[in-house]
C-alpha cells in the first residue's frame, strides 16, 4: 500500500518547509521531496496550495524582494517538473499520451478523478463516517485567530476533502483517501484561542460536555437504534441510553455556552460547535468547508497585495 510512504514523503515536505531557511537550495530539495510524494500517490497534488503558502510564509518573514520570490518560484516549479517527468515519460510510453496516468486501466472510472455526479454520494459516505471530526475541526476553523495557523489547517484539510467528494471511487473507503486530512482537523479543534479564554473548571466541563456528545450521540442517524456507539444495540437498554444523551448532550451543550457566556468568544465557539455537530448535517459541513476555504484563499490573496514585497516591485 502506497499510503505510508505518501503520507511520511507529504509530512516532510511539510516539516521541512516549517523548519528549513528561507534559501534557494532548500527551495530545491523540498520540491522534489514533493514532487516524490506525488509520484507515490498523485493525488498529494492536491497539497500544493498548502506547500505553496508555507513557502510564501517563510520568505515573507524573511522580507525578500519580488527578484528573489520570483527566483524560488522558478526553481520550486522546475525541480518539481523534473522530478515528475518520468511519469510523464511512462505515461507515453505506455498510453501514448504525457497526460494519460495508469489509472486508466481500471474500469472504475478512477481515471477520472472527480465526477460532479458523486458528490451527493460522496459526501454522504464521507460524512456519515467523518462528521465527528468535520464538525468539531471545522468549529475551530471558524474561530482560530491566528490567521496563519487557521489558513495553513484550512489548506491542509479541506482542498483533498473537497475534491475525494467527487472521487468515483470513494465507495471503496471512506478515510484512507483524506488521511493526511485528520491532524489538520484534530489540530484545529484543540489549538482555537477560544480554550484559553476559559478558566480551568471550564476546559474540564467543556472537555466533558463536548466529549460525551461525540463519542454517545449520532447526530446524522437520530432514531435509528441499528448501529449505536460502541455497539450498545447488542445491550437492552443501549436505545434507551443513546436517546437520553441524544437529548442531553445538546441541552448541557446549549448550559455550557451560558457557563462561558462572560467569554464571548469561547461562547460563540461553544454555539457553533453545538450547531454544526447537533444539526446533523452533512451538507452544512460541506458548504461549511467550501467557505472556510474561500475564506483562507481570499486571506492569503490580500496578503499578497498589502505585502511588502508587492509594493517594492510596484514603486
């Protein structure tokens, strides 16, 4: 299976970014790191946005000039290309066409890659067996205010979730193909601003509150006792059980956002979570992720004009 070796290749090339100079040479290594972890699995493409937004980060904290961020681009994108040409060689020598990838050979419309048709299928599936996380990360995305932080989770997480909607082959399973989508989720959940503006005693209820909603409560199968957490369908009482939390894991939700209230923001986060998660929606969390990344998208394209580097290369 090709997914340990994609995620290790993906996160170094992610880690190296964080931690190596901003310099040319360091530029070339880590693109043809990822230009690797594509050859592995090519839909670690979809990562690029999120490579590329590192980077800019780095040289930004740097100050360099338009002359010097020209030049790392340029060497980012011919490294990358090089590295990559021997698919696009065995593409032709096989298929004879550069862009015709061996998933062709599938009679599963894998070749594909996104079909619009899937979407509702896709995002049922996916969100039927995620929503815990989606809507507990997604309730941090919105309310991280470190824009750095919020925009490097956002283009981590949501641009392989979005587009594994459309995937025709999604059926197969319904986290192998996002995996390296989880600890962008995980981290967003735990590290919004808004766990600071609580006290002690708050954490430690919120923690409760929140957690028992998550691991007792299906907000997207409410009244169906087939499958339970835990599989408390095999035990009497486990319907009874699950249909006292269905309706209290949301009113002590609805108390924990009074409890906070003298914390504004920590209130609302606490109202948006019980919203998003209690609602049930996998739609919602859909339209939720094509937000939160226009918003990231938009964050990052203003940045650029207001830059410094931008007005030294304008003047």
């Amino acid at each position: 299976m090709s997914d340990t070796p994609s995620n290790f290749l993906l996160m170094l090339s992610i880690m190296l970014v964080l931690y190596l100079p901003a310099r040319i040479r360091f530029v070339a290594l880590i693109s043809f790191i990822y230009a690797f972890a594509c050859l592995v699995r090519i839909n670690n493409i979809l990562f690029a946005p999120l490579v590329a937004w590192l980077f800019w980060i780095r040289f930004v904290e740097k100050n360099v000039d338009i002359k010097d961020l020209t030049k790392a681009v340029i060497v980012a994108m011919s490294i990358f290309l090089i590295t990559f040409l021997s698919q696009f060689i065995i593409n032709h020598m096989q298929f004879g066409s550069f862009s015709i990838f061996p998933y062709i050979m599938h009679k599963n419309e894998a070749a594909i890659g996104f079909k619009w048709s899937m979407l509702d299928i896709g995002i049922n599936f996916m969100g039927g067996a995620n929503f815990a996380i989606w809507a507990a990360g997604l309730s941090g995305m919105l309310f991280i205010k470190d824009r750095k932080l919020r925009n490097t989770l956002v283009l981590w997480a949501i641009p392989v979730i979005l587009f594994f909607f459309g995937y025709p082959c999604i059926g197969w399973d319904a986290r192998r193909f996002i995996l390296s989508s989880f600890g962008a989720m995980f981290a967003a959940f735990v590290c919004v601003e808004s766990w600071n503006d609580m006290s002690f005693k708050q954490r430690i209820i919120s923690f409760i509150i929140i957690g028992t909603g998550l691991l007792f409560v299906t907000p997207i199968g409410y009244g169906d006792t087939s499958y339970l957490p835990f599989n408390l369908q095999q035990y009497s009482w486990g319907a009874t059980f699950t249909n006292i939390m269905s309706i209290f894991a949301p009113l002590a939700t609805v108390a924990l956002a009074w409890y906070v209230r003298h914390q504004k923001r920590a209130m609302f986060f606490v109202i948006c979570f019980g919203a998003l998660y209690y609602a049930g929606s996998v739609y919602v969390l859909a339209g939720v992720m094509v937000l939160v990344l226009i918003w990231a998208l938009y964050d990052w394209g203003l940045e650029i004009f207001k830059s410094k580097i931008f007005f030294k290369s304008v003047q």
